[in-house]
C-alpha cells in the first residue's frame, strides 16, 4: 500500500472519528450552529447595504497610513526634524495599525460590532482634531496622536469582517467579502493621490480635517442607521436591546422576527484571540495571506522613487496617478473572485447533494465536517458509520493559478523598470498584480472566517497582525535589497518568496479537513455540556 493511500485512510478515519453519535445526520434547522436559518434576518438588499457600507468604513486603516505620505517632506520642514524622525511617526503608526485589532477584534466578538465601530470612529475623529490642530513645537504630541489615530482607524478591517460573518451564509460570504475588501484594499492606492492633491494646494493639516469629516460621517451613519449584526445580540429582538444597539432611524432589518427565547446551547467563543495560532490549518492561510500581502506593499512601497528615477518625466501628481493602475487591479479582482468563490462553493455543494440523493440517510452539508471548503471529491460510503467525501476543491482551487500569475507579474515588472521599457508595460503589470494579490487574500480571508465560526473579528485581527508584521519587515529592507542586488534580482527574489506559498496551498488542502472536524466535534462536545448544565439548573 502507498503512502499516500495510507494516508488518505487516516484522513476519513480521522473525519469518522469525529462523529459524535452514530445517530443519522438529518438537515434540522437547529442542528448545527451554521444553519443558514441563522442569517435571515436581513434581505439581500440590506446584506448589500451593510456590506458596501462596511467597505467603505474598512478604508480607513490603509488610507490614514498612506494620505500621510506625501506630506513627509513638508511635516520635517514644519517641525523641523529630519526625515528619519518623521519616519518613526510611519512606523509608530504600523505598529499601532498591527496590534490595535488584537484588542478591538475580540471586543466586538463579544459586545458587539455596532457600538465598537462608533466607538473606533470617534477615536479615529477625535485623534484627527488633534493633529490637524497640534503645534509644530510639540513633535511628541504628534507621535501620541498618530498612536492614537491608528488604534482608531486600524480595527475597522477586523471588525468588518466580523460583520461579513454575522450576515452571511457560506454560499454568498465569497462575494460579500469580495466586496468588502476592495476598501481596505483600495485604500493603498487611492491615500498618495488624495494625500498630494490635499497637501499640494490647501497644506498638510488639510489632510487631517479631510479625514475628520470622512469619519464622522460614517459616525453619524452608524450611529442613525446601522444595526446590530452579532447574532448573539441581535437576536433578541430590537425592542430588548440596550439602546446602544439600536440605531435611532430603525430601517434596516426592521422586518426581522426575534429568535424564541428557548435556544440551543451555544459555546463560549474565547477573548483570547492568540489562542488561533494553535490551529495549523488557520496559520497556513495566515502564511499564504501574508506573503502575498507583503510582496504587494514591497511594490507599493518602492513604485514612487523607481518611476522616478526610471520615468523622468513623471511628476509628483502623475506618480500619485500611477498607483491606480494597481487599485483597478484590485477593484476587478475583488468583485470577480468574490463572485467565483460564490459559484464555486454551490457548484461543489449541488455536486455532493446529487451524489447523496439516492442515500436512505441525509448529510447536512451545513455542517462543518460533512461539506469541508478545501475540498471536496467523490463520495466514499460507510453503511456502518455514514457518508463521507474525498474532497474537490471548493476555495482553493483557483489559488495555485493565481499564485503562478502574480510571480511572472512581479518577475517581469522588477526586469521591466531595470531595462527602461515603455512605462505601459510596468503599469499593466501592476494591474495584474493588483488583481492577483487581491484574489489570493480574499480566498484565504473569507476561508478563515467559514473555519472559526463566531470568531471573525478575532481572526481577521489575526491575520492583520501577521500581514502587518511581514509587511513591515519587507518594506523596511526593500531598499537595501535594491541596492545590493538591483531591480531586477530584488523582484526575482520576490517572486521566489510567492512561489513558496504554491506548497503551502495544497497543504492547506490536505489538513484542512481533519483539524476542522476535529474543531467540531470539540464544539459539539462542549454544546452538549453546556445544555446538560441547563438541564441540570432547571430541574434545581
């Protein structure tokens, strides 16, 4: 026998083992807790609503870190410190932007994403105030209010998602979270050229009261329209809320019918949200989203001062106008993948229905274990036991080609700049790079948010931390790579580090399943406990 048959024998024995009972799986609506049952209290316009609403909220975290580029120069004149100095403030916000989720992603998992929202809207406004009102004597004071401005606008993303999650069933997230993160995505691109247009003609404090009335907009909003997604919350109804949880003009989910008072037990979600990492199957997505996360910022980071050297004829407002080439990128990637991820997920699920439809037993494909995202193959039968699947690819399987797409882009735009070609041909490149980069992290993105259900905020705010942290480190020795290896090599050194990523893809596949059944079934135990606590409470 093979090694791989041996170990794909363990695979279902592994899947088998996590069966709690060996009574038939029936589509009950309240047999698992991810029963798209759960995700009606919206209508698919006010899903759309929410989600657009959200993207635009998510915008804030890259375009507060990049609408404050251009104005370096001119903040080291007003303060008079040197460029290194005005840097830190760069990297004090960075640090900010990858801790601050870490804290805001767990509290809106727990109190609420409505409140938590508001909440980080009106630091980010407040710390805005400051800034564009801070004297040029105290530098300090501006280091204090970029910290505090980052743990303002840095948590958007990660609350965000929590918001994709609550709302959204598995069939439709794909092109929920497409949508939703072409703002944070966006943001990169769009920051430079408000940022130089703002600072260019009214002056840098320009682009702090730019930001203050962007936010407290969308304050106001939030505070006027927006609901409460967290299901935990929100099913109690809207007259049972406290009054932090009710917008003030009610109109969206008005219609939605309170859950009965008698519910099944639910499982505590951990605050702990470093308690993530211990799952291999999460931090393999980390990895693949990250990588691609940092080579994308290693391109961003170095666009400005190579077209400028390379394209002379460039000036500051047409460099700023070159970064659009890579945020339309984004934009078609974004909306595109989103919705293939959607026709993927039904495709595969009807393919598993058909194949089930002459059993005498029924798998509900809403549970984890039954309907696994990474893949899904032929149908293997148990006559003793039950159903189980070999697994075809659900969300990953476009990721190698992607992958294979973006290292040739980044490969061909380093050598393309070196040899001084027309300056179309980095452009479309970064198009395509664009479009790539977008699609991989969203797959790995919204597959994180379908594998740790209640827990969406916490692991996205994971997985910021980790893209935030590997960006960083890229962006910090980019440079130092150009001087020493030269454009070209330095990019092919790029594409090498994605290239990595294509191993860690199927990796994901292979152990995927049995760490998700494995989840589970230890969630499944711990329901069963806490109802027996019920049980036993009630008859005290």
């Amino acid at each position: 026998m093979s090694v791989s048959e041996e170990n794909e024998k363990q695979q279902l024995k592994d899947v088998e083992s996590a069966k709690i009972t060996d009574a038939p799986l029936t589509a009950t609506p309240h047999a698992s807790s991810n029963t798209e049952a759960e995700y009606d209290r919206f209508t698919k316009h006010e899903k759309w609503f929410i989600v657009s609403f959200t993207s635009f909220v998510g915008i804030f975290s890259p375009l507060t870190a990049n609408i404050y580029l251009p104005a370096l120069p001119a903040l080291s004149v007003a303060f008079g410190k040197s460029t290194e100095l005005i840097n830190l403030t760069v990297t004090m916000y960075m640090v900010l932007q990858a801790i601050a989720p870490m804290l805001w992603g767990p509290v809106s998992d727990h109190l609420g994403r409505r409140p938590t929202s508001a909440a980080c809207l009106l630091i980010l406004s407040l710390s805005c105030v400051g800034l564009a009102l801070v004297p040029t004597s105290d530098f300090w004071l501006l280091m204090l209010l970029r910290c505090l401005q980052a743990a303002g606008s840095a948590s958007t993303i990660a609350i965000g998602a929590g918001v994709i999650g609550d709302i959204s069933t598995r069939a439709e997230r794909g092109g929920f979270f497409g949508l939703f993160i072409l703002g944070p995505m966006v943001g990169p691109s769009l920051g430079p050229v408000i940022g130089g247009a703002l600072a260019g003609h009214l002056g840098w404090r320009a682009l702090f009261w730019f930001l203050v009335i962007a936010a407290s907009i969308c304050f106001v909003i939030i505070i006027l329209f927006q609901p409460e997604t967290l299901k935990s919350i929100s099913d109690r109804g809207l007259s049972n809320l406290y009054i932090i949880y009710r917008p003030v003009i009610p109109v969206i989910g008005r219609n939605a019918v309170p859950k009965p008072t008698s519910r099944p037990a639910t499982v505590k979600v951990s605050r702990n949200p470093f308690g993530l990492f211990l799952n291999p199957d999460v931090d393999v997505l980390l990895l693949i989203s990250a990588i691609g996360c940092a080579v994308y910022y290693g391109v961003t980071a170095t666009l400005s001062t190579l077209f400028i050297k390379t394209y002379p004829f460039l000036t500051e407002t047409t460099i700023g106008l070159c970064y659009l080439a890579m945020g339309g990128g984004m934009i078609a990637g974004g909306s595109i993948t989103g919705r293939l991820l959607d026709i993927e997920y039904r495709r595969f699920k009807e393919k598993a229905q058909a194949k089930l439809s002459d059993q005498s037993e029924t798998i509900n494909l809403n549970r984890e274990e039954n309907f696994p995202l990474e893949k899904v193959s032929a149908v293997a039968i148990s006559v003793v036991t039950c159903f189980y699947f070999y697994f075809q690819q659900a969300r990953l399987r476009f990721v190698p080609i992607y992958i294979i797409i973006m290292t040739a882009a980044v490969a061909g735009y380093g050598w393309s700049i070196q040899r001084k070609v027309n300056i179309a041909v980095p452009l479309i490149l970064q198009f395509i790079m664009g479009y790539t980069s977008i699609a991989m992290m969203n797959v790995a993105s919204t597959l994180m948010i379908d594998l740790v259900p209640g827990q969406s905020s916490s692991v996205t705010a994971c997985n910021n931390l980790i893209r935030c942290a590997l960006s960083a480190l890229l962006v910090s020795v980019i440079q130092l790579m150009l001087n020493a290896l030269g454009i070209g090599w330095t990019y092919i050194l790029l594409a090498g580090l994605l290239l990595l990523t294509i191993p860690m893809v199927y990796l994901a596949i292979r152990i995927g399943p049995i760490y998700r059944v494995k989840r589970q079934k230890r969630r499944e135990a711990e329901m069963a406990q806490a109802a027996a606590m019920e049980v036993g409470g009630e008859k005290a």
